[in-house]
C-alpha cells in the first residue's frame, strides 16, 4: 500500500504514518502513459519564416522579377541620356485568422489531487496547460500540411513513378527503385529554381517515407560506405542527406495525429504526406531585400508580443469551474512559385 515499500499492519501504524506526513495513494508517482506528441516532431514554424505583422490583414510588396533581372543598362548617347528603366511591382495580401481550444477545469474534482499530492502529470492545471499547448503546435503542423505540403499546392509538381516505362518532364522513378538517380534529379530541380527564381534552393523538407527510402537507396549508400568504421559505421542521415544534395538543410515530417472524429476509433497517420518532398528557397527571417517561397504571417491577437497565447477565465457562478484556452492566429502563404518544388508519391 502506497510508495513506502512494505504493508502496513495496523491500524496504529496507518496514523502515525499519516502524522508524519505520509499519505496513501492508489497512482504510482514516477510514471504516466500521457501520448503528447514529442516537441521535436512539430517543425512547421522551422520551415518558412516567420513574420510577425502588426494587423490581422494587409499588404505586402511583390517587385517584378523580369525587371530586376533584366539589363537595364544603356550606353548613354551623346548630348542625351537614356529612357529611364522601369522598376515595377505589384502587391498580394496576408489574412491572419484566429483560432482557439477550451478546456475545462473542475475546481471540486482538482482539490482531492491538490491534497493527495498526485504527480504533477495528473495534476489537472499542469496537464490541461500542456494539451493545450501541444494542441497549438499540432494545429499549426496540420495547417502547414494544407497549405504547403501537399500535392495541388506549388506551380512546380513531379510525380514519382515505377521504372521501365516512358518518363514525361514531369516524372521521375521512385526513390525506392534502384534504378532512380535522387542526386541528378535533385541537381536539375535545383538548376530550375535557381533560373526561375534566381536563388539556388536551401531547403529539403522530406515526408517520413521518402526519407526512409533515400537513406537505403543504393547510389546514396555507396557514396558514403568507405566514411564509416566498426565503432560508428557508415549511414545516411539528414545531414548526410543535405551534403550530398547540396542544401543547408534536411527536415523530415514525421509529426502524427488522429484523423478520426471524436467517438470513433483512433485513425493514427502522419500529418503530411508521408511519401512527399519540398525543395524551397526559404530565408531564414522576414527580409525586405530577398524573396522566399513561404512565409507564416502572425498576429499578435491579445497584444502581449505572442501570436500563440493561453489564459484562464472563470466559469459560469455556481458551476465551481475554470477554463483554459489557447488562441494562435497565421496565415501560412505561398509567396513565389518560383523558389518551390514539390515531389509527390516518390516511394
């Protein structure tokens, strides 16, 4: 009985446990089955730049590109000077709408945790603080999904296909087919991001599937099996990945949730899609003078400098109840079709 190690026998015993301050408990203290999703996972906010906005919508600048890249440059006649070059630009607007999560606390229900001293993963405050957190930061992953990793979304799509029949310039083999060469076919969608957007592309952001698939294809396996020894041998991972694509960085989406509606059985699958892939230009931070291909707007909703928040409020008189809510508000937008390309069913 309780965490002491050994029963009590009596009745006189139970008392003078309790006098010194010992109190029974039914919940082991060391250990909860809490299935919050691990922190690391969640990497919607590390894949575009986050730029804070000080209104829910507006306006932002969109130079022309054919302009900047032009030579616009003339040999000035004599007496005379040249036409004056253009510089245009157009302009696309940003939309942050807010969302929310509630959660209830019973005040009655917490006092018999408050005064059995529950482990803090049940101690109803803590815990609800953390679902509500973990909730933002799954929602965000969720809309990270829709707006950006999916097929339907970027001008720039390839599909993934089984080897030995025609391949259209929009095609490539899978990855899981030996016969599929990931290295030059990344290279040339790197040479077209680079001539469409004038920026050679930073970012490869893979579903977990399609990681797992270029880590054990064969070419990228050969290239690095003489790197390795007994002690640490030779693997491919998201750095190995990056160096042998030539990008800064390798991200994997291996981030989960539960599809099914309340009531019904769990249906458990990764938030993006899993056999997907996005090579993007992306700056590390808001830039006036750099283009990228996404950015995440937020909006300080509560003006307290956080575009993710949470408060407690009391309940209805009488009810003897709090709530916990958590507010975000974003809008993730595609900003340049030109610096993105998504691979879709590449295993």
């Amino acid at each position: 009985m309780g965490g002491t190690g050994r029963e009590i026998n009596s009745a006189a015993e139970l008392q003078a446990r309790i006098a010194k301050g010992w109190r029974p408990s039914r919940y082991l203290t060391t250990m909860s089955m809490a299935f919050f999703g691990n922190v690391s996972d969640y990497v919607a906010t590390s894949i575009f730049p986050i730029c804070p906005v000080d209104f829910s919508t507006g306006y932002y600048y969109i130079y022309n590109k054919g302009d900047l890249a032009r030579d616009n440059v003339q040999r000035k006649p004599k007496f005379g000077k040249v036409v004056p070059a253009q510089m245009g630009h157009t302009d696309d607007t940003y939309k942050c709408e807010v969302d929310q999560i509630i959660v209830g606390i019973d005040q009655i229900g917490a006092i018999n945790y408050q005064r059995a001293s529950v482990p803090a993963s049940i101690d109803p405050k803590r815990a609800k603080n953390r679902f509500v957190v973990d909730q933002q930061l799954l929602h965000l992953d969720i809309l990270f999904a829709k707006k950006f990793f999916k097929s339907g979304v970027w001008e720039n799509e390839f599909e993934g296909i089984a080897s030995g029949g025609s391949i259209s310039g929009t095609q490539f083999i899978k990855f899981t087919d030996a016969n599929s060469d990931p290295i030059s076919f990344f290279d040339a969608r790197k040479r077209e991001i680079k001539l469409g957007g004038r920026r050679i592309p930073n970012k490869l952001t893979l579903g977990y599937d399609t990681f797992n698939a270029l880590k054990e294809h064969p070419d990228l396996l050969e290239r690095v099996k003489y790197t390795g020894s007994t002690a640490n041998p030779a693997k491919v991972n998201e750095k190995v990945l990056a160096e042998l694509f030539g990008v800064e960085e390798v991200k994997v989406l291996d981030a989960t949730y539960n599809a099914a509606e309340e009531g019904q059985p769990d249906d458990m699958q990764f938030i993006c899609e899993p056999d997907g892939a996005l090579l993007t230009y992306t700056t590390p931070s808001p830039r006036i003078d750099e283009p990228s291909a996404g950015y995440i707007f937020t909006w300080d909703m509560l003006g307290d400098g956080n575009y993710m928040a949470t408060d407690v409020f009391e309940g209805e008189g009488g009810t003897h109840s709090e709530f916990m809510e958590g507010l975000l508000s974003t809008d993730m937008k595609k900003t340049c079709d030109d610096l993105a390309c998504y691979m879709k069913g590449c295993v």
